[in-house]
C-alpha cells in the first residue's frame, strides 16, 4: 500500500511542477527532485522533439528575441 501512495504522489509532483518559461529563464523540473534554472541568455540551441507542441517552440522563440541559430523542427 506504501508504494502506491508515494508512486501517486510522485506522479502528482510531475503534474503539478512542470517545466516553467519565464521572461528571463527556463525553470526545468523534475517532480520535487530537482528545480534547475536556466539563464536565457545560455540557450544557443531549441529543437523541437514530435511530442510536444509548436506553440512552445514558438513561445521559447519569441521570449529570446531573435531566432537561434538551429532552432527548427526535427
């Protein structure tokens, strides 16, 4: 029973923090494991991967303010 209640609470975790786009960082989370802040102004490169959305893409683009340079759909 133990391990159903804490599998279900680290589903939960992943559902209620996810990653989070900020006007300057990307937060990238992992449940309540791990909270890593990513300065935008470190980010060279976005690809696109088939499971997520091209609004998101879009949206990382726009807040860099110039279109990096291998940004694309792969």
């Amino acid at each position: 029973m133990y391990g159903v209640v804490l599998m279900l609470g680290l589903h939960a975790a992943s559902v209620t923090r996810p990653h989070v786009l900020s006007p300057d960082a990307l937060r990238v989370r992992k449940g309540a494991h791990l909270d890593l802040r990513i300065p935008l102004a470190l980010i060279t490169t976005v690809r696109l991967h088939a499971d997520q959305p091209a609004e998101l893409l879009a949206a990382l683009k726009e807040r860099l303010g110039a279109r990096p340079p291998h940004a694309g759909a792969n």
